[in-house]
C-alpha cells in the first residue's frame, strides 16, 4: 500500500509539473529539465503513465493543446516515455470526432514510425508488439469513423493523411513483424481487426474513396514471413532452371511418371519463388521452344510425344499439387492466354507441325480438357484470342515449302498411335499363348520402319512401355518344340529373336533402362530362368560390377561357335543351324572375339577372314554386330596397345556402311541392320573411356576442364540447354565423377563477372545437377565443407555477390535433394565413398558463449536434433555446415566464411519454407546472434521472425526481443555511417 501511495503521489506531482508548464508557457527544454529532476534516476515515465496523462489533458478540452503536445514529443525523443506507452496512449483516444486530435494524434504516430526502438527486456519488447496491434486497431476504427461522415470538410484531408501514415506504417518492415508476434499473442483481437477491415473494404469500395488505406492495413494484417522474404516481381520470362530442368528429362529420362517430373518441378518453384502460373507458363513456353527448335530431328519426336502425351498429365499433378482442388486450373488457362499474347512462337510450331489442318494448340488444349484441367469456356476463350492475335493463316503458304522435307512426326499422328498400341499389345499377348512365331514376326516387322517412333512414344505417353517391353522380351525367348526342325521355323526362329532384340535395344537407346521391366521380374515360362535380354543387359551391356574383359569373356565358351566358326570364316555362308540357340551364341560373343582379336594379332588370322566376319554377322544377322560392339567397347578401355588398336579397326568394319545390293532384300534386313548400327553408334558415344587427367600439368588446366569450360560458355551464352549439351554434361559427369563435375561447375558459374550471366549459369546448373541429384547435392556439400570451409582453395578472393551466389546454389540443391528422390538401390561407387567421408566427418568444435549472452534460451538449437547415427549423409552434410557456420560466428574478425554463413542462413530462411531447419540443423540463437552483430545490414526482421520459434509464449517473448536487439544494432550502424 505504501509503494501505491508513492506512485500515486508521483503520478499527482507529475500531473501538477505538466499544468504548471502549461500555465507559464515553459519551452521543451523547459520541461525536459523539471522532469528529469522529478523522474528517480534510470526510471521511465512509463512507470507513472506519463503518456497517456499528457495526451488526455492535451486532447481533453475542444482543441488541441499544442504546448501539451510538444511536450509529448519532447518526451518521445529524449526517451522520457517510450514508444510502446505513446503508441498504447494514442490506441486509447476514441474521439474522432476532435479531427484536429486526431490529425495530432497521427503526427505522433509518425514520429514513432520514424524512429520506432525498445532497449528492454523481453516483456517490454513484447509489449512493443502489441501495442503496434492496437494501433492498427485504432487506424482501422479511425477510418470506419472518417468513412462514417464524408460530408465533413475536414474529413478528406485526414482521410489522405490516414492513408500516407498506413502506407508508411506497411513499408516498415520493423513495424511489420513486430504487428506479426503482436498477432500471435492476441489472436482475437486480430481477428476482430480482420474482420473490420473486411467490413470497411466493402464500404470504400461503394465510396470509391481511400481504398488505399484498407489495403495497406490489410497487407499489415495479412502478412507471413516466408511470403515477404521473396522480392516482389511482375511476372517472370522464361526461367532458365524450368526450361534445363525439362531439357534434362527429355533427353536422359523420357520415360519417367509424369508425378516424378512434378515432384522436382514442384521444389524448383518453391525454392526460386515463383508464382503457379509463372510455373505453367514457363512450362507450356519451353515446350513450344523444343519443338521449334528440333523439329526434323528425333528430339522434335520427343518433344511432340512428351507435349501432346505427357504434359497434360503433368500438369494434372500439378494442379493436384498447387490447387488441390479437381476442377479447372485459372493459373494454367492465364499461362495459355500469356503464352498466345507473347508473340508468333505458337504461329512457329503450327506452321512446323500442322499436317491436318488441325491447329497444335487447339489440338493440345483439347488434351488438356480431357484431364479437366481446363475447362471447355477457357478452350473456346484462347482460342479466340489466338484468332485475334495470330498470323499463322498468312504464313500458311509457307508450310508446303517448309514441311515438306520434315521428318518429324505430327501430333496428330502421335495421338492416332494410341489405339494400335494397344491392338499390338492384344496381338502378342495372343500370338505368345499360341507360339504363333510366323503370325508375330509379320507384325514387328511393321514396327522396323519409321512407325517404331510413333508406337513406342506412344507407348510411353500412354504409360504401356514396360508393358510392351515385357512381351517383346518374352517373345524373344520363345522356343519352338526340338523336334520341329524344318528350315523355315529355323528361319523365323532366328528372325524373331534379331527383331525383338533390336527393338529392345533401340528402345532403350532412345529411352534408357527406365523403359524395361525391373530387373529379376520376369522369367522364362518353360524353365522359369531369367530372359536373355535381361540378363545381357545385366551381364554385358550395363555390368553393375565394372566387369573387366576377362570376366566378360567367361560367360560364354568359344565351342558355342563351333558349328558357326567355318561359316562365319566363308564368305555368304548362311549361319542358320538347327541346333543353334542364339541367346547362347550372343553370351559367347566376348569369348569368340576375343579369340579373334589375340589371332589377329599374332598374325594367325588375316584381315580379310576378320572382314568375312563382319560381312556375314552384319548382312544376316547383326544383333550379333552389337553383341561384339559392346564387348570392344570394354577392349578399348584395357590397357593392351595392341589388342585396343585391333579393336578400333574392328569396330570400323562393324560401323561401316554396307552395300545395299549386298543386303537380302526379304525380311527386313536393311532395317535391321540400320537400326543395329544405331545401337552401335550409340554404345561408343555413351560409354566413352576415362583416357583424360583431371588435373592438368603444373598450372595448365586438363583437357577435361576446358572441355567443360567451353561446354559452359556456349550454353550460358544461348541461354538454353540443347540435347547434344545435356549428353556432354553426362558424359563428364561420368568421366570426371561428381566431385570433380560439381566443383568445376562452381567454380566455372562463379566466374562470370556480371550479375545476369551468373544468376542464368545457376539456374542452370541446377538443371544439370538433375541428372544425379542426390549425388551431385552430396559432392557439393563436400565441396563447400573441404574446399571452401577447409583450405579456402579458389574462395578466399570471392566478392560479396560471388559468395551469395555460392550459398544460394548450395541451399537450394540441397533442399531439391533433401525431397527429392532417394539414391538408387545400386548407389554408386562414388556415392557411398561421400556418404561414408560425411557421416564419419567429425563437427568442428563450437567455442563457449561470451558472457554478452547468458541465457539459456540464446544456446538452445534452433531446430531439434536428431542422433548422428541416425542421420542419411545429406542430413549429416547439412549439420556439419551449420556447424561450420556456428564456429564460423564466434571468430572476432570479418571474414567471406562470415559473409558466406549469413547469406547461407538468409538463402534457408527465404527458400527452405517449412523445411528450413533442415539445412540450419544445430544452430544457435547465440551463433545468429554474433553473425548480426557482424554484419546488422544483412539481416532483415522479416527474416528473423521467420527464423526463430514464435510458436509458444516464450518464443515470441524472445523473437521480440532479436527484433528490437536487430533494429537498434541497424540504427546504431546507420548513426555510426554519419
């Protein structure tokens, strides 16, 4: 009671000082002077509520008391009151109808926009945040009040007023998440402040007047961290990482589920902040870059199969994803609209692919209302605006000329492919039951020609590939009974066995493994083993185990080609044998020319009998060709000059091109041989041997880094990625290995002086780590931990937007790999050897915390831990960097480590969304801390109330007091600039 007495004694004498200055008319030096001698030393006004007290008797009477109102803000300045008892004073004026009050009421809130600050504790930080609550409150029923009475004169001028200060009030990004926590931990009041804002939107809209100060508060009352850290953009070009991305699945992963594509498209566009319909558009332009820029080549088939098939499912999973709702995509329909207002680039494609008189994009749009992504009224509206705008009719004259020589496929034949997919489906299925080899034989043959194209990209759009695969390798295990021995089931025989086989083995060519059935999934109905064709591609094409040329050679035995060898000596001797099973004499192969080979060259064997060889096995049958074309490609990695010089010349008598007067015209033998040197061709340029050093003599690079050098340069300048591109990224990349392919490649983007030029080599070289993203997430980790955290090597001289750039790269691939797909069940080599360094690195050491920071809450984790034991590599490699980043805060002096770790937790925060603390692992309050300290300007308050905990009471206590800290080590910098 005594202490109440006291305070109430105060408050009286106070009360008695503020009208004694009034009456005498004291200056605000004045008065700052006669308070403080009143004040106890070091004590607020706030204590005996000063503020409100002034502002009540400067309010009270029918005006203004201006002499009152500049002692507040002399108060205000000089730290007599604070900021939060102002603000929750003028919260309390509710007499509106005093207009010039109110418009001195706004100039006080001015004033604490300005130069808004809190020096205390926790709960005076807080209160901070709460009190910015009330006073968008009291804005919000200052302008229901105003919006009440427009007849007054007064009322427009304080309207604008109202309206300047709300904007200002938005801007302060301080204010702004600080009214955030103030949110939290009031959300009722909040809720009724939405809910009046809803209200008076409605009524300025009628006014038509000020609408702008509903918006700014409700942008106040509306705003999310995570949303504001991206910068606000008008709608993107073409991004670069979208348009790679799709390059790199059309050339290396053509057969992959639509839902898979989605997944990384879907972490693209979070982790580079773009819009769903920036997303569609980007996806929808880069298909129309594709094909016009490929059309009369195979990728133009591809990129038809894959708009015209697969698009229209992705973007169903799409819209599933961003929308979750069934009904017509809005975003999609206004990417399709901005596609058709961009330009003649759809007038290109249906100029290059119209063949029916059917229009590309109504063709498309019609796909995508079948999957009731858009709707039938957005079909009708584009294709209106495409009237409009196109000048394709006008061009029309062109096409003959144009397309006339153009081998790419249409998307109307693509379509009308679907059905004799399945009726080829139906028919083999029936003609294995019935071992009808004749009937089935006739039928591939029509899939030798050009229509293979069409049935196999059919095939995949409509999901039947490994379905198709299945029965074609089946087929090619058929066997007729032994005794039925008459030369033409011996021929048949023979010829399904080549055909199916070549046509396996194209399909994989131009799709890769993902197109046939699993592995181990299928097996022979008679003697329940595996397929041939499966087991040679297990054994001799892709060989898991690296297998060497000896082991290749112990699959089969040379006796296989005992009845063979004297006819493969003579010249157009026939190879069909009765008692010869070819999938026996394929797995002999390695053993045979291998044979070859060491009697060619001890001179046992002249080059014309080799010559007779080759003659025969290409001219009869050449799935044999490839069989011995894959084995030499083994050869000439072996370290033997001579047997590797053998076998380049007889890989150029395999590829060479062959007389067609030399060919059987029956059976399809050219065809059969075109499509097997295609393979051949194919296996040399995919699996090319590691010939070439890493690192090149003393200070001149490898030949391989000016390889990729080059590669970089001509990608980076046309702004886009070309199939032949992508096949070279991943010829390096396995040449080189990730480590090697990833530190290059970041060394290589960080090169580029200018902003624009690095930013499109990022983008892209995102793209490029999609070919084996889990590793190259992994190699980069490694490479930011040893080269860049360790020795420094190449880093120590980077600029602050280089080291930027390097932290944003690394955050978002691994945030890309972190959900992305997982590893392979037969990881690589390689990445195992990475995930055994990481999870076995040991974390460098943190030093302790300085007295400057003694809570306990400062060294909690900002994110739970988990057991090391526990954790996959990539989780381990992202604690080990914020470990780095931990010790990294603690050193005294500036460093691009230090430059580095800010932008890293700045990348995280605005890309990681939820699952930033995937990448911010064991960090610390009190290491964040320190980094601020180092460098206030590069943190942001929309960043650290994204940052911390504000989920509980105590959080928000504590991220209240880190905005307040941030906000006064900001001024106290700006103050120190001066």
């Amino acid at each position: 009671m005594e202490e109440v007495a006291v305070t109430m004694g105060k408050k009286d004498s106070l009360k008695s000082l503020l009208m004694r200055a009034w009456r005498e008319r004291w200056d605000e030096q004045a008065w700052g002077i006669a308070i403080k001698q009143i004040l106890p030393r070091g004590v607020s006004g706030d204590v005996y509520d000063l503020a409100p007290t002034m502002l009540q008797l400067s309010t009270g009477g029918p005006a203004i008391n201006t002499i009152i109102f500049r002692y507040i803000k002399h108060s205000l300045c000089s730290g007599i009151i604070s900021h939060q008892a102002v603000l929750e004073a003028v919260s309390g004026f509710r007499s509106f109808d005093k207009v010039h009050c109110v418009s001195a009421c706004l100039g006080i809130v001015a004033i604490v926009e300005s130069q808004v600050q809190c020096r205390g504790k926790q709960e005076e930080c807080m209160a901070l945040a709460c009190s910015v609550l009330a006073l968008v409150e009291w804005l919000s029923a200052l302008a229901e009040a105003a919006s009440a009475s427009p007849a007054e004169p007064e009322r427009p001028a304080l309207l604008a007023r109202l309206a300047g200060l709300a904007d200002s009030v938005a801007r302060n990004s301080f204010l702004t998440a600080l009214l955030y926590l103030g949110r939290l931990e009031d959300p009722v009041k909040a809720g009724l402040v939405t809910k009046v804002l809803n209200h008076l939107g409605e009524e300025l809209e009628e006014l038509g007047e000020h609408q702008s100060i509903v918006r700014h508060l409700r942008t106040l009352m509306e705003y999310e961290p995570s949303a504001s850290l991206w910068p606000s953009t008008e709608s993107k070009p073409v991004v670069p990482s979208v348009h790679c991305l799709l390059q790199v699945e059309l050339t290396c992963f053509r057969v992959r589920p639509p839902q898979a594509l989605a997944d990384r498209l879907l972490l693209l566009q979070q982790t580079q902040g773009m819009s769903a319909r920036d997303l569609y558009y980007n996806i929808v332009r880069t298909c129309c870059d594709g094909l016009s820029q490929s059309v009369g080549t195979d990728m133009g088939r591809y990129w038809v199969q894959f708009t015209y098939h697969r698009l229209p499912k992705l973007m169903v999973c799409l819209h599933s994803a961003l929308a979750g709702s069934g009904g017509p995509s809005t975003d999609l329909a206004a990417a399709f609209w901005r596609l058709v207002s961009s330009g003649g680039q759809l007038d290109l494609v249906d100029l290059l692919y119209n063949r029916d008189n059917q229009d590309t994009l109504e063709l498309l749009l019609k796909e995508m209302t079948k999957t009731e992504v858009l709707s039938e009224q957005d079909l009708q509206r584009i294709m209106e605006h495409r009237a409009e705008v196109s000048r394709a009719p006008r061009l029309r004259q062109l096409q003959s000329a144009i397309t006339q020589n153009c081998s790419s496929d249409s998307p109307t034949s693509i379509l009308r492919a679907d059905p004799t997919v399945k009726s080829i489906l139906n028919t083999m299925e029936v003609q294995q039951q019935e071992a009808g080899i004749s009937k089935i034989t006739t039928v591939l043959f029509h899939m030798l020609g050009p229509s293979q194209h069409l049935v196999i990209g059919a095939a995949v759009g409509i999901g039947k590939v490994q379905l198709l695969m299945k029965h074609l390798i089946m087929l090619n295990s058929l066997r007729t009974s032994p005794s039925a021995e008459s030369p033409s089931i011996i021929k048949n025989q023979a010829i399904l066995f080549e055909v199916t086989f070549l046509i396996v083995m194209t399909t994989v060519k131009n799709y890769g493994l993902e197109a046939l059935p699993p592995a181990h999934s299928l097996s022979c109905p008679d003697t329940g083993a595996e397929p041939f064709i499966q087991r040679w591609i297990r054994l001799c094409y892709r060989p898991m185990s690296g297998r060497s040329v000896l082991q290749l050679t112990g699959l089969g035995e040379p006796g296989r080609f005992t009845k063979l060898y004297d006819r493969l000596m003579t010249p157009g001797a026939s190879l069909l044998v009765s008692t010869v099973r070819w999938d026996e004499v394929c797995l002999s192969v390695p053993a045979f020319i291998y044979w070859l080979l060491l009697s060619w060259c001890n001179g046992s064997v002249s080059a014309e009998q080799v010559q007779t060889v080759v003659d025969n096995m290409n001219r009869q049958f050449a799935c044999l060709s490839v069989c011995v074309v894959v084995f030499l490609n083994s050869v000439l990695q072996s370290s033997n000059e001579r047997l590797v010089q053998k076998a380049r010349l007889l890989v150029n008598m395999y590829l060479a091109a062959v007389p067609a007067d030399s060919l059987p015209t029956a059976d399809q033998a050219p065809e059969r041989l075109a499509l097997a040197q295609n393979i051949m061709h194919h296996v040399l340029d995919d699996f090319l041997p590691r010939d070439e050093p890493l690192r090149g003599a003393g200070d001149e690079p490898s030949p391989l880094l000016l390889h990729i050098r080059q590669l970089w340069e001509t990608a980076v300048g046309q702004g886009s990625l070309s199939a032949s591109d992508v096949t070279e990224f991943r010829r390096l990349l396995a040449r080189g290995g990730a480590v090697w392919f990833v530190s290059s490649t970041v060394g290589i983007v960080l090169d580029y002086p200018f902003e624009r030029e690095r930013e499109r080599a990022e983008q892209m070289a995102l793209a490029v780590f999609h070919l084996d993203l889990p590793l190259c997430a992994l190699a980069l980790a490694w490479h930011v931990l040893v080269d860049f955290f360790g020795t420094g090597y190449g880093h120590a001289g980077l600029s602050e937007p280089k080291l930027a750039c390097l932290a944003r790269l690394t955050v978002t691939l691994l945030l890309l790999a972190a959900d992305g797909p997982a590893p392979s069940a037969a990881a690589s080599s390689e990445y195992q050897w990475l995930s055994y360094q990481l999870l076995t690195r040991p974390a460098p050491a943190t030093p302790p915390t300085p007295d400057l920071i003694s809570a306990d809450e400062y060294e909690r984790p900002l994110a739970a831990a988990a057991a090391d034991g526990a954790l996959p590599a990539l989780a381990r490699a992202c604690r080990l960097i914020a470990a780095q980043i931990t010790a990294v805060a603690y050193e005294s002096k500036v460093t691009v480590w230090t430059f580095f770790a800010v932008q890293y937790i700045t990348e995280a925060t605005r890309r990681g969304g939820q699952r930033m603390h995937k990448l911010l692992g064991s960090l610390t309050l009190a290491a964040v801390w320190h980094l601020m300290c180092a460098s206030p300007a590069s943190f942001t308050p929309d960043m650290m109330a994204r940052l911390l905990d504000v989920h509980d009471g105590q959080g928000r206590k504590m991220a209240a007091k880190v905005l307040c800290q941030l906000q006064s080590l900001q001024v106290d910098d700006r103050e120190d600039g001066r």
